[in-house]
C-alpha cells in the first residue's frame, strides 16, 4: 500500500523538545530518516521500524533500467529544460524525473504531484519484477549506490525481493487530503482527525493490527479548532496556541 502524506502537513517534530509543529517535510531536514520515521509514525499511529531514504536522482535510473514507461498526461510539463506536453509518451529517465517533480503548473499543486509519482512508482514496481529485470538487480543496486539508504540489512533487502517481488500488481495508492492554513506567513495542510483516523486505520489493517484511536498533537489541535473544518467557514485561521511554530522548509521542492 502506498499512502501520499502532503509535504506541508501540520505535524509535531517527533524527539524535538515537545511542542514545535511545523511542516511534515520539515522532520527529515531537522534530523534525518529517524526524526522523519518517528514524526510519521506517531502523525499516523502508526508503527513504523524501518525506512528507505530514496535520492530524486535514483528515480532518473530506476527509469532508465526498466527503459519501457509510458505515461498519458492530462497537463503539460515543463521542468528544468524537459518538455513534455498533453498526450501519451514514452519517457526516459530525465522526462520521467522532471515528470514526477513538477508542481506549480499542476492545477492541483502537491496533491497533483503525488498521484504523478505514485504512477511513476507502480509503474516501475510491475515492470522490475519481470524475470529479465530480476537477473540484473544487483547492477542495478550498483548504479544506485548512495542515491538510496535505508536501516534494512543487506540480507533483508534480498529476503524483500525474493518474497515480495510478485506482489507489484496489488498496490493500491492512497493520499491524504487537507485544508490550507496560514500559519506565521507560511500556508500548511491541516488534515482532519477524521482523516488521520481513517488513513491509520486503513494502514493498520494492512499490518492486520487493530485500529487505535489517535490521540496526538495534530488531533489535539483540530479540536481546538472545531469551525475550521465547517465547508462554510472560508477561514484560513487555526489556534495553535501553545505550540512553537518555526519556517523550516521555505525553499524546498
């Protein structure tokens, strides 16, 4: 199962002296894959014991390994120096990059996006587990090299592919939806408890654990602010009073 988080969620770092929220995204810049995997797991509920650091780059050579991806775009796209406009193409590694980046010209900003890189990424998993991509692997991890880190062992990459590699054609991709609020000049997806609750059960279900209500900071402060999820208020305004809100992520992707 693949579950899209918006990069600007409203989220409580995890092991960050308590009470500082900030952008989702902001976790893995403050402390790295650890501060990241505890920040999503607790946004969520959620256990999570490993994680897998993937560099944009490593998408560029995923691509061109499996060198047969097509896609058919409802937009144009236009990112550092790739063109590629409304239709059916066959991209390589470079168009399919640019492909899965862009998001300004996207209607649909950060939510357009995900749904790019989650096709972009079923994609590639259905076709990599074709015999003749299976035999190669190792060159590919070769070529891959420092673009993807994890805290799985080498045997426990191996064991993955050898029981899991068939089971591309079962990913069923989800994304969570919020509201923006503007928060110390900077706007912010607040996702509603309902929501969270709904995504930790669906992902603990997966897992076969038993649903668990949340009750974390996020969820703490949607109560705080009972009108902001009303479809009639327009209002842009959420009380995070208390909490320590700093600009981390001004100029990420």
């Amino acid at each position: 199962m693949v579950y899209s988080i918006p990069r600007d969620s409203l989220a409580e770092m995890a092991d960050d002296h308590g009470g500082n929220i900030q952008k989702i995204n902001a976790a893995y810049e403050i402390g790295k894959a650890k501060m990241a995997k505890k920040t999503v797991s607790q946004f969520l509920g959620l256990p999570i014991d490993y994680s897998v650091t993937v560099d944009m780059g490593a998408l560029k050579e995923l691509v061109d390994f499996v060198r047969e991806f097509t896609i058919d775009t409802v937009i144009d796209v236009n990112l550092n120096g790739q063109v590629i406009p409304q239709g059916h193409h066959h991209l390589n590694g470079d168009q399919a990059l640019a492909y899965s980046r862009m998001r300004y010209q996207d209607p649909r900003g950060d939510y357009g996006r995900q749904l790019r890189q989650q096709e972009v990424l079923k994609q590639v998993a259905q076709k990599i587990q074709k015999p003749k991509y299976l035999m190669n692997i190792g060159d590919l991890m070769t070529k891959l090299g420092q673009k993807i880190s994890t805290d799985f062992t080498a045997d426990q990459v191996k064991q993955l592919i050898r029981n899991y590699h068939q089971s591309s054609g079962e990913i069923v991709s989800s994304q969570l939806l919020g509201k923006t609020a503007w928060l110390n000049g900077s706007a912010y997806q607040i996702i509603s408890t309902e929501d969270l609750q709904a995504a930790s059960n669906r992902l603990r279900d997966n897992l076969a654990l038993p649903e668990q209500t949340l009750t974390n900071t996020e969820t703490r402060l949607n109560d705080m602010n009972p009108a902001f999820f009303d479809d009639e208020s327009p209002t842009t305004y959420f009380n995070v009073r208390g909490y320590n809100v700093t600009r981390y992520t001004n100029n990420t992707d």
